[in-house]
C-alpha cells in the first residue's frame, strides 16, 4: 500500500469515527469521486460496515462494548413460551446503533432503540438487579450511574426475565431457555400466607424473585399455582403496620385493589388483583399482563418510552391520548379510555400520573398499539412522607380539554362508588376512613357543574 492510499484511508476512517455516514457524504466530507470512495471501502474490508440498502446505505465503524462485541441479536418470546428472531442491534463508533430487523429496513439511532430502552431497570426492583449483576459483570452498584453501555452488557447477559417479552443477546437467550426448562419455584395458592413472608424478607435484603419490573414500592415477582393454572404475579408490600406509615401504605394498596376492580366494573382492562395480609403487612398481588402460562409472554413497553421516541412531549394521560390518536397509533376506543383513567384518577387523589404507569402493547403494524390493562391506580397523594402520614388537601384537577370534560360526568360516579367503597372498608383505618367520606362529599359536589354537551355522533 503507497502511502497515499494509507491516508486517504485514515480519512476516511476519521469521518467514520464520529457517526455513520452515506456515500455520497463521505464524497463531500473528503472531496473524492464516488469511484474513489467505493475503492476505500472495499480497501478496507471488514473495518467498515455496511448498513441498509440502495440509495439508503450508510458506513460507519463498529463499536466494542467492553470485550462484548458490537453486534447483539435480539429476540422475542411468543405466547408459548418459543424464541423467534426480531433482528440485530449493532453498536457503532458516535455512540450510534444500528438496528436491522428480520422483516423491514433498518434504523439508525444515537440511543439505545425505544423498545431496548423500555426494558433500562428501574425502581425498587431495578436497584436490587443493579446490586445483584453489577460485581460479577464490573458494572457500577448503584443504578443511577449506568449509561447505555452498562444497561447493554446487563441485558445481553443477564435480561432473561424482565418484563415484556424482548430477550438481548445469546447469553440471556441460553440463560432463559435453561430457566424455562428448570423446574419452576411455584406457591400453591393456599400458602401464600406463609411463602409471601419469606419473599419479602428476600426483597428488603436486596434480592427481590423474579422480574426487574419497574416503581419504587417495594415489590417482588411470584408463581402462583391455583386450580392446576399457573399465574405470574407481582406483589407489593407495605411496611410493617405497626408504624404510621406501614398502615397508610397498607390503606393505600386496598384502596389500589378497589380502584382496579372498579375499573373493570366500567368496562377497561385493569389488572386482577388480590389483598392479602400476612407477616404484620399488607401485601397486593397483581397478575401480570406481559406473562402466559408458564413461559408464555407477551409484549409490552411504557407510554414513557414511546411518546418520548415518537412526540418527546411527556406531558399528561389526556395529551398523549388525543395525540396517539391522531396520529393513529391508538383506536378512538384506546384512547378515550385512556383519557377516562387519567380524569378518574385525578378525582380519586392519583397525582402520580407519570408516564411509566401507563403501558402500550405492541400489535402487527408497525407504530400502532393496544392500552394495556390499567395498574397503579391509587391515591397517591396520601402516600406517607418518610414515616409521616402529613394532611393533604384533596382539590381534584383534570385537564380541560374537550374530551376531558365530555368524559367527567361519568368518571364521577365511579369516583364516588370509588371513595363510598374505601369509606365501608373495614380493613382500612377509621382515619383514612374518614378521609374518604369526607371526599367522596368533594366529589359529588361536582355533579352540579356546567357540563359539556357534544353533539350525537350519527350511527353508521
């Protein structure tokens, strides 16, 4: 090789080095013929990668991640508990990836893809994963200080039981479909009384079973056995309710349970749910909606994860519904009953309507999704401080839009039946108790208010 040619190369090489790059902007980039651009790649071999086709074809440098390699396939666990290919995701040089799927063109991206980044840990749970994989993987102990790389490494190899259903890498592949081969760790329905106990002594140890499903109340993941059916569960704890705020949080999570049955009651997909009391607290068990039988999972990903790839807005529920809507990526159905949950939730003192309570499932068109069944519907604003149960002021707000107000007279029957439950809940304390006579009588008051009148939409 002539040295000329070693420096072009180095050039060329220089460019790659900061992000992928098409042909034709290598050729304004260096001042070379297409001709001589095509030599320099081909001189190069397998130095340069090529992604995408056509006129769409970019080059750019692959990027180890720490011994790890660049490239990372990706996989999807069925219904039935089989693995079936998505694509690869390849890390390049800028801090890009590159993601080619089985079916479709590839997408470059300066991120971690939406659908990897939803499955980042988080919470009470994702700590605890962080503590349990970052020595063996020399990843940082505490969550808060993993970037993109870090959350790669511990996907592709320890990610074999994280919520939806995306596995990362062959390392978590093998490590799933021995798991899935093992005998299951299952709690007969009749001793959970005495098995949740111990799994809670495991989780406030660090070491919570099962999936990094994400929230910061504390939690672990289960396999309940009843009537020869296996359902996954998640399962809150409050503290002990000994103390002020074990039982406010014991409170909280009956009035979790009332809220999603009563949901269910109007019509919208929320999750079973069960309370159970054993050990001095409150337990709520939850079956998941992202597992099927023993192996079988389904997919699923956070309103936060999409409306923060495809909008970036992250403003609230009834937004977002209008917005999905318009852009036809949720039915008027979804949408309306999004805009629903976020206008009753605000009437039964939910001020913690984030986007990571809301969860999206993926359906057979690209960009359009299904509302999962409702969770975390609670009243949070009554959630203690520390140990402290401090007074609130319950003033429900609920955006004003159109859809919100047309939505509001029946989200106040439910928010009424709602506070007039918890009120005649003697599992509750007579202080909460109270708390919701006195709210329910906050929410009726808003029965007399102007309301909105629509006209009658035409049948078809």
């Amino acid at each position: 090789m002539n040295l000329r040619q070693e420096q072009n190369e180095n050039r060329l090489l220089s460019h790659l080095e900061s992000r992928a790059i098409s042909s034709h902007g290598l050729q304004k980039a260096l001042g070379f013929s297409q001709p001589t651009v095509s030599r320099l790649i081909n001189s190069l071999g397998r130095r340069v990668l090529k992604l995408g086709h056509g006129r769409a074809t970019l080059y750019a440098l692959a990027r180890d991640i720490r011994g790890y390699g660049y490239e990372f396939p990706v996989y999807q666990v069925t219904e039935n508990g089989d693995v079936v290919p998505m694509g690869n995701l390849l890390t390049l040089q800028g801090s890009e990836y590159w993601w080619a799927p089985v079916e479709g063109r590839g997408e470059l991206f300066d991120h971690l893809p939406w659908f990897i980044q939803d499955m980042r840990p988080d919470g009470f749970m994702g700590r605890a994963f962080a503590h349990r994989v970052s020595e063996h993987l020399r990843l940082p102990g505490r969550l808060q200080y993993w970037n993109d790389d870090h959350v790669l490494i511990a996907l592709s190899s320890s990610g074999e039981d994280l919520m939806g259903n995306i596995i990362v890498g062959n390392e978590s592949l093998g490590r799933y479909l021995e798991m899935a081969r093992q005998p299951f760790e299952t709690i007969n329905v009749n001793e959970r009384l005495t098995e949740y106990p111990r799994f809670v002594k495991s989780a406030l140890e660090g070491n919570p079973a099962g999936s990094s499903a994400a929230g910061e109340q504390p939690k672990f993941a289960a396999l309940v056995e009843e009537n020869s059916e296996l359902r996954h569960v998640l399962v809150k704890f409050s503290p002990m309710v000994t103390t002020p705020g074990g039982r406010r949080w014991a409170d909280l999570l009956i009035c979790e349970h009332i809220a999603l049955n009563l949901i269910q009651g109007r019509g919208i997909d929320s999750a079973n749910s069960r309370v159970l009391e054993a050990g001095g607290r409150y337990l709520l068990e939850v079956t998941r909606f992202d597992r099927q039988g023993r192996s079988g999972r389904l997919p699923m990903l956070s309103l936060f994860t999409i409306d923060s790839e495809f909008f970036g807005r992250l403003d609230d529920w009834i937004s977002a519904a209008s917005r999905f809507e318009n852009n036809g990526m949720l039915s008027r159905e979804d949408a309306d009953n999004l805009r629903w949950l976020s206008v009753f939730g605000s009437l039964i003192a939910n001020n913690d309507q984030h986007f990571g309570n809301i969860s999206l499932i993926t359906t057979d068109e690209k960009k359009r999704f299904s509302l999962a069944p409702a969770y975390d519907m609670l009243p949070m604003l009554y959630r203690p401080q520390e140990d402290e149960v401090p007074a609130r002021t319950f003033e429900p707000k609920f955006g004003t839009v159109s859809q919100a107000l047309a939505l509001l007279p029946d989200a106040i029957n439910w928010a009424v039946r709602f506070w007039d439950t918890a009120a005649g809940d003697h599992r509750i304390t007579e202080d909460f108790r109270e708390i919701c006579r006195g709210n329910s009588k906050v929410v009726k008051s808003l029965m007399g208010g102007p309301q909105l009148l629509l006209p009658k939409t035409p049948a078809p």
